[in-house]
C-alpha cells in the first residue's frame, strides 16, 4: 500500500510507515480518518499524517535506516533497536519532549514497554502498542479455569485434545527463549555465549520436538496470526502454550479464543513470556524545521493520549501500550477479560537484546531450530550450531 514519496512543501503532509496487521494499522488510520472528516479550520494538528503500510516481515527484514528517508514516523519493534541507533538515523525523543512528559509516559506505560525504547540513556521511541507470549485457547474445548499450569500438562494435554507449538518466522528462537526462562535461566546472557546451557537447552528442545509432532502440519510453520485464525475458525489447536496475544480474537471468528498466562516449566513456577510490542520513532533526516517538528510531537502526544490509548484503540482491535488500558474496565469491556487474564504476563515479560543486527541472528536461529526439529536433526547438534553463530557474532 505504498506510494510515491511526498515532496515536502509548506503544505506538506507527514508521512507514516505501520505494519500491515490491524492490530497496529487500524487505530492509527482510523484517527487520521477522523481527522480528515473534520470541518475546514477545526484541524487539530498542523500537518495532517498520512499512513502506509508494509508487512512486519518485510519492515524486519530491511533495517530501520531504509525506511526513515522517506518517513517521517516510523513503527518500529525493540529488538531491531541497536541497529537504528548504531546507524544515526532516528530522532531521540529528547528532541521533542521534556524529561517530565517522557517520565510520566514510562511510568504509565504497561511493563517495559517504555523501556525496551532507551538505550544508550536515551528514548528512541514512544510505545504505541504492547504484547508479549501468552496462550491461548478454545474455551469450548479447554477449561478456562483450569488451563494446564505447567509444560508437562501441556504434553498431557496433547494426547486428548489438539496443541500447537507457533514455530513460523522467529517465534520457533523465542518460544526456546521462554522455555529456557520458564526454566529460571535468561537466554543470551553474556555476547561470548552459550545462548543457554546445556541442560536448558536441551530439555526445551525435547518439549519443542513432542508438541510439534502434534502440531497439525499446516501449522508447523506458521506465525501467531495463522495459528490464531486457525483456532478462531475452527480448523486449528484447541490451545497454544506461547504466542502473541491479539485481543481482538476474543471476540471475532466462528470460535472467539481466550488467553491465560502461559504454563510454568512446573505447576507455580514462573511463566516464561517474551516481550513484544510496538513503537512509534522519529527519522532524524526528515523532521528537522520547526513546524514539521511541532507537528510530528502533537501527533505523538494524541496516540499517546489516554482517549485514544483507552477508547479509540480497543474499539478498533489496537493494543495500546498505556497502563491505565489495561488496568482500566475499557479495554476489557469489547475483548473478554484479555487484559485481568493476561496482565501479568506482559507486565514481567523478558526484554530481548537489542545489539546491532540481533535481528537477523533471531531469524537464522529461528529456521536453524524449524528445520532442524523438522528433519529430526539431534538437539546438541542445533544447540552447537546456535553457539557457534553466536560466539563468532557475524550477525551483527
């Protein structure tokens, strides 16, 4: 849904770059709809934004330096962090606010969702949106009260009713990265490796290896949208242990979902959860001249804004990274509780590096442990392979 870049004049518009998902997209096109309905003179903002999509995948694929000539606002994710600071290419939000409006944002924020913007003592980004792994299930064929509480209910759980592992793009590394948190150690826990222990490793490996043998095969290699359409529509699992959390499947589909915290590696033991989310940065090259910069820090402080946290975004499947959304009754009003079932979970999830280029090793690591899983490839094997990429550091 791109176009040709606009050239800036003095009646301008600003340029905006969201994933293609709705969860991101639909807010904020929704709020520039409602600005461009408005009367002539009733404007709010100086420079009206105008948004663009493109896949998460691709956005991901192409560092954040590639996209920020020709926008002005840009959806970013934390991990891929490092690199855009390495490369000069955003605005630290410094820039624009005062240190008592950024304050007040982290501390209103849900988890570290502010947090996983700083780095190098700076912001880079505001948080538009937050998620982390959870699970999530059919509540027609698993008991919401009584969802499995550790992994080795999981397994138990597989042989009567049907369970899926999301292993599509990166989440086969970040679901080994929970259950090596679910097991009480922090993976990639110092740059000269290992990426987790041994007995970590491998434990989490053989509970990958049992659950996507059960896993249906369309599904082995998909992301958390196609396992959740799958369950939502009837053609998939009845749960799924880890996965990114869309509240909008609460109450959409022939089978709306529910979503719990994620199981313990034992029965009460801490629940291994990844953190995700979204972030709103400022490219460095584009906004410089005074009104281009009072336009862009209005616009950021309305998506920030408690109105459009709170109402605009559930009300058009967004998940908004304000606390008092997910504290509140708004939110949970149009999607089932999602919030009251899932706080916790994002509100202790791990923060993921953000070095330069860890990106890419996320993606390799990820199709190393698919594939490997898939041929039957020995767990030792792929825990060396992972070491090795990560010691010699050539991702980065």
């Amino acid at each position: 849904m791109t176009t040709p870049a606009t050239v800036r004049t003095g009646t301008a518009e600003l340029r905006g770059l969201a994933w293609d998902h709705p969860r991101v997209y639909a807010p904020l096109e929704e709020l520039a709809r409602l600005d461009a309905s408005l009367p002539a003179g009733c404007e709010t903002v100086g420079l009206p934004l105008r948004w663009e999509r493109k896949p998460v995948a691709a956005l991901e694929s192409t560092p954040v330096s590639g996209h920020t000539a020709d926008y002005d606002i840009v959806v970013v994710t934390h991990p891929g962090l490092g690199s855009a600071v390495e490369s000069g290419c955003l605005m630290p939000m410094e820039a624009l606010f005062a240190p008592a409006e950024l304050s007040r944002w982290q501390r209103r924020s849900v988890g570290a969702s502010y947090d996983s913007y700083r780095l190098d003592g700076r912001t880079w980004a505001l948080p538009l949106d937050a998620a982390a792994q959870v699970a999530a299930l059919r509540p027609d064929l698993v008991d919401l009260r009584h969802p499995p509480r550790s992994w080795e209910e999981v397994r138990a759980l597989a042989q009567r009713a049907p369970v899926a592992l999301c292993l599509g793009g990166p989440h086969a590394f970040l679901t080994l990265c929970s259950l090596s948190l679910a097991q009480g150690e922090e993976p990639m826990r110092e740059e000269s490796g290992p990426v987790v222990s041994r007995g970590t490793g491998l434990a989490a490996l053989d509970m990958m290896a049992g659950l996507r043998a059960g896993t249906p095969p369309p599904l082995r290699t998909a992301g958390p949208a196609g396992v959740l359409r799958a369950m939502a529509h009837g053609a998939g699992p009845a749960y799924c242990p880890l996965v990114y959390g869309e509240a909008s499947y609460t109450r959409s589909g022939a089978y709306p979902l529910a979503f719990s915290c994620p199981p313990g590696w034992r029965s009460g033991g801490p629940a291994g959860s990844v953190l995700g989310g979204a972030g709103l940065a400022v490219s460095a090259a584009r906004v410089r001249d005074a009104g281009t910069r009072d336009a862009v820090r209005d616009h950021l402080r309305r998506l920030l804004s408690d109105p459009v946290q709170g109402e605009l975004f559930p009300m058009t499947g967004g998940q908004p990274a304000a606390r008092p959304a997910w504290t509140g009754r708004t939110g949970d009003r149009h999607w089932q509780d999602f919030c009251r079932d899932t706080l916790d979970t994002v509100e202790g999830a791990w923060l993921r590096p953000r070095r330069p280029g860890y990106l890419t090793f996320q993606e390799r690591a990820s199709r190393l442990l698919r594939d490997g899983l898939a041929a039957g490839t020995p767990h030792r094997t792929l825990l060396d392979a992972l070491d090795t990429w990560y010691r010699e550091g050539s991702w980065r």
